[in-house]
C-alpha cells in the first residue's frame, strides 16, 4: 500500500465518521465497500489504529465491537487536509 492509497483510506474513514458515530463492523463494512481494491480487513485496521493512536477518531465505550467511534476535532482538522 502506498502513501496515496493509506490517505485516501483514511480519508474515507473521516468522512464517514464526519456524518456520523460508527461501530467498528457497520465502519468497516462501509469502508471496505467504498470500491477501493487496496481497502482489506488488514489496511482497515491498519488505519483505524493509526488514526485512533494519532487522537484523530476516538472510541466511545469500553466494549470494542459495541462502541460506536466518531471523528476528533484533530480529526477535523487532519481531513480538511485531505482535501
């Protein structure tokens, strides 16, 4: 996966969660259905850990599955980077 790829995948993941709090599956589901052929189970976790680790999404609750995440206001910032 190059640089482009993992920024526009992270990108999708922003702007999903800009529209709206998300569970871990129904996030995935949407990501990996974007028509992205680099977007695996793999890249999406990738991503997730490293925007989450960088404090730009954060989960809500302690249960991983359940939790819903949404978009920090770091995370904000960082899409309108991407545009």
């Amino acid at each position: 996966m190059n640089d482009q790829q993992r920024d526009t995948l992270r990108k999708t993941i922003l702007e999903t969660l800009m529209k709206k709090r998300t569970g871990w599956t129904d996030l995935k589901k949407k990501v990996l259905g974007s028509c992205h052929p680099f977007a695996t189970d793999r890249t999406f976790t990738n991503q997730m850990k490293y925007l989450e680790m960088r404090g730009y999404i954060k989960k809500l609750g302690e249960k991983r599955s359940l939790a819903p995440y949404e978009i920090t206001e770091k995370g904000k910032v960082q899409l309108s980077l991407f545009e």
